[in-house]
C-alpha cells in the first residue's frame, strides 16, 4: 500500500503540500468560519488543516466520507466526492 502511495507521489495523483504561514492563516480562516456558524459546526484539528491546504493549493474538490468534513468542505464551498 505504501508503495502506491509513493508511485501516486509521483505521478502527481498526490500532492505534497507543506505547513507555511498561508496555511496556518487559512486554518485560522477555516475554524472561524465553523465556530462562527449557527449552529456551530464542529471541525477536528486535522480536518481544518485538510481543508486549509486544500484552498491553498487552489483545490476546488475534495473526497471525504466524514460527515464533519463533508460539513465544512460543503460550507467552504468544495465540491464533494463522493456525492
């Protein structure tokens, strides 16, 4: 499995992104506008750090199977797979 995850790499189905300032700022973004909502939608630390790389990166979609992130992408704006 790791091995596939590491030709996906590659091959750029995956892309590695690393933690910066742009992502902490939009992780803060993120969070604000989960706990601003009524009612409040609770988001997991990781999920917002999902979310916030996503956005920017400039990804537009996002695969999630969790109700919380399904939730929050859904609220951010992403499209959801699967539907």
């Amino acid at each position: 499995m790791l091995a596939q995850v590491d030709q996906d790499i590659t091959a750029g189905e995956i892309r590695i992104v690393e933690l910066d300032s742009h992502i902490e700022a939009e992780f803060n973004a993120v969070m604000a506008a989960c706990y601003r909502r009524t009612p409040t939608l609770p988001i997991r630390t990781f999920d917002a750090l999902h979310l916030a790389s996503a956005r920017v990166s400039g990804e537009t979609e996002i695969v999630a199977t969790d109700n919380r992130l399904r939730d929050a992408g859904k609220l951010l704006g992403f499209s959801l797979f699967p539907v």
